[in-house]
C-alpha cells in the first residue's frame, strides 16, 4: 500500500509510502516505535525534534497531549493526521502492512505480549524516570545531553540554561511515577530482579515469545536504551546483573535483517519457564496498580464524567492507564476459556489470578 507523507517543504505528497515521526533520543517510546519500524520494514523517516516546532510548520493541529513520539499517518480517508500513543499505534501500523507482524495470533500468546507490554511501558518506565532523575550523576548526565539531542550544536548560553530548566522540571515530575525517597529502594529492588529474570529468559531463547519478536520486546526495548544506554545508575547494573541484557538492547536497535521461519513463536502449550521470572515481577509489582485504576474508571463512568474529563484534557495518566486497561480487557476477552488453560498456569504462579478477575470486572 501506498500513502501521503510530507516533503521537505512541507508538501503533502500523495502515493508515497513513507511514515513521517518526531521524537527524541532520549524518549524510550520513540526508540520503541524507531525499532518496529526498522524490524518491519515500514518505509519511515525520523525528525528528531519537539513536535510543538515541527507539526505547525506542517499546517497540521498538534496532538493533545503533546507525546514523543507524534506520528503523521493517513487516515481512514488518506488525508494525513497526528497521531501519539504506541500500543494503539502499534495496532495501527498492523492494519497498514501486515508482513512482519508483531502481535501473535495465537490468543494466549497475544494475552501475554500485551500485558508485558503495558508492563514495559507502564512499570519499567518508572525505574527509567527514577534513576534519570534520583541521583546526581544520572541528573548531571541527562541535563547535559538532552538539550544537545535536540540541537548538537546548541549556543553555549542556551544549554547553560537548559542544562538548569530540564532538571528543574523534570525532579518536580518524579511524584507522577511515585519515586521518591521512600520507594527508591522499592523501584530499585524492582529493577534488579527484572534484570535477572532477563539474564535467565534471554539465555533460554532471543525474545519474549520465542525467535522473533512481540511488541513486548519492542516496548521493553524502548525503556532499556535509556536504562543501558544512556543513564549510567542503571547501565552499570545492568552491566553487572544482566550481559544478555545489555547485549539484547544492542541487537534490537535493528533487527531489519532478521529473516522469519515458519514456527518462531513460541507454542502455547510449551512455553520457557524461564518467562515464569519476568512473569513473577509483573504479577508482584504492576498488576496490582491495575486495580485502583480499573476502579477509577468504573466510578467516571457512573457519575458520567469520563467525556468531560477527556474533554478537559486533565489527568493524562488516567487517559492514558485507561486506554491499557481497556486494551488488556479485549485481549483478555479473545483469550477466552483458553486462559484457564494457558496462561493461568503462568498467572496462578505469581498470585496475579485474583487481581485479573477483579480487573476484568471493575473495568466491564
Ligand atoms: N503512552 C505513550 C507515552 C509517550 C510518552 O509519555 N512520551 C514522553 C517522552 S518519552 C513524553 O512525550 N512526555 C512529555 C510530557 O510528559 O510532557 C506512548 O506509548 O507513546
């Protein structure tokens, strides 16, 4: 298929089929989306840079809210829009292409690629904001090369401001992934154990569900370039509790090269018990945050102040957990009976089972 894209003066150029986005270097979701580009070979350049300074230059409204990274798409009647958000999107670019896809077709499989998705996305992107913004040397390091991310060659004045504003805001932010003093110890205990449930998994096979990869490992990519490759707290665990790990976040920058077999996915029915260990921190740490979230939802909904909210545009984290509780709810709904059969064996592991079934009901 063959869609409108932007030329470099600002043209929309119909029957072209290149994926325009901006994002940053330092924004795990961008190298999230940058990787399952590259992997399945979907024509795309990137612009790195704020999308408040690119998309007006484009004659196209901004999204609301502003998020790294923004893509312009076509939409249903090939006239270009902005779109944010990577689960959804992800979905998206399914239906534009379906080669390559990263979503598995089997239920069971596509159940648990998507909570540890979300679980990427949603839990592993707080040890990322915490350790970018707890200690001095990762808050030196990120508020020098953030700003040069956007413009390397930055006059002098201008990063000395920057180098002061970004962390500035940033810190303010941290109570939004509720790091603070007394749960630094938490996160950080958090993020040791998903490392060695890692080193494990990754030595008994390259993905999440098998020889090719799920938009898990694309969102669990996303978060670690920046836990690995760019804050050094976090990198120099990693480089002491996990080698694979920090060797896998190299090999997914680009897997365009990657050739596909017949069975790469894992067969339900013989799944590596090695992904019962990452299976274990989310069921002990993220699914339980599903349930206030699932109960928020109900209660907006009855008092009828969900529209009003989305309106307003407050409480972009609501939004946003919203949409992944909605998300796993349908994936839990096409997994049906089978997840009393499948994937309950991994979740009656880890005691997640009762906060599954209280999920499902609060967010119906
Ligand atoms: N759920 C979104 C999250 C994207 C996101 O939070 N991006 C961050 C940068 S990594 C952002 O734009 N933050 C801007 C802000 O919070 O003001 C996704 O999956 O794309």
């Amino acid at each position: 298929m063959r869609w409108p894209s932007i030329d470099k003066m600002g043209t929309v150029v119909k029957g072209s089929n290149t994926i325009q986005l901006i994002g940053a270097i330092g924004s795990p979701y961008t190298r999230k989306m940058l990787s399952l580009l590259r992997y399945r070979r979907i024509p795309h350049k990137i612009t790195w840079g704020q999308p408040e300074l690119v998309i007006p230059t484009l004659g196209l409204e901004l999204p609301k809210p502003v998020l790294l990274p923004t893509f312009i798409l076509p939409d249903e009647d090939g006239e270009l829009e902005v779109a944010t958000d990577s689960t959804p999107l992800i979905r998206r670019l399914e239906a534009i292409s379906p080669d390559r896809s990263v979503l598995p077709a089997d239920p069971a499989l596509a159940f648990i690629d998507y909570l540890l998705e979300d679980f990427a996305d949603e839990w592993v992107t707080k040890y990322m904001f915490h350790y970018r913004w707890h200690f001095q040397a990762d808050i030196g390091n990120a508020a020098t090369l953030l700003p040069l991310h956007f413009r390397v060659n930055l006059p002098f004045e201008q990063h000395e401001q920057m180098k002061e504003m970004i962390p500035e805001r940033q810190i303010s932010r941290l109570y939004v992934v509720g790091s603070n003093d007394v749960t630094a110890p938490v996160i950080d205990a958090s993020y040791r154990r998903f490392l060695q449930a890692m080193e494990a998994h990754l030595q008994a096979q390259p993905y999440m569900l098998g020889n090719r990869p799920g938009a898990a490992d694309f969102a669990m990519f996303g978060q670690l370039t920046q836990l690995v490759g760019f804050d050094p707290t976090p990198r120099a665990i990693a480089h002491q509790l996990s080698p694979r790990t920090v060797a896998w976040t190299s090999l997914m920058e680009d897997l365009g090269g990657l050739e596909l077999g017949a069975d790469d996915w894992n067969s339900s029915d013989q799944m590596p018990a090695t992904l019962r260990g990452i299976l274990t921190e989310v069921g002990k740490m993220y699914v339980p945050t599903y349930l206030p979230i699932a109960r928020l939802f109900s209660r907006a909904r009855r008092v009828g102040k969900w529209k009003s909210m989305a309106r307003a545009g407050r409480n972009r984290r609501f939004l946003i957990k919203r949409n992944a509780s909605s998300g796993l709810k349908k994936s839990i709904e096409r997994l049906k009976l089978r997840i009393e059969h499948v994937s309950i064996v991994f979740l009656q592991v880890q005691g997640a089972k009762p906060c599954f079934s209280r999920v499902r009901d609060g967010a119906r």
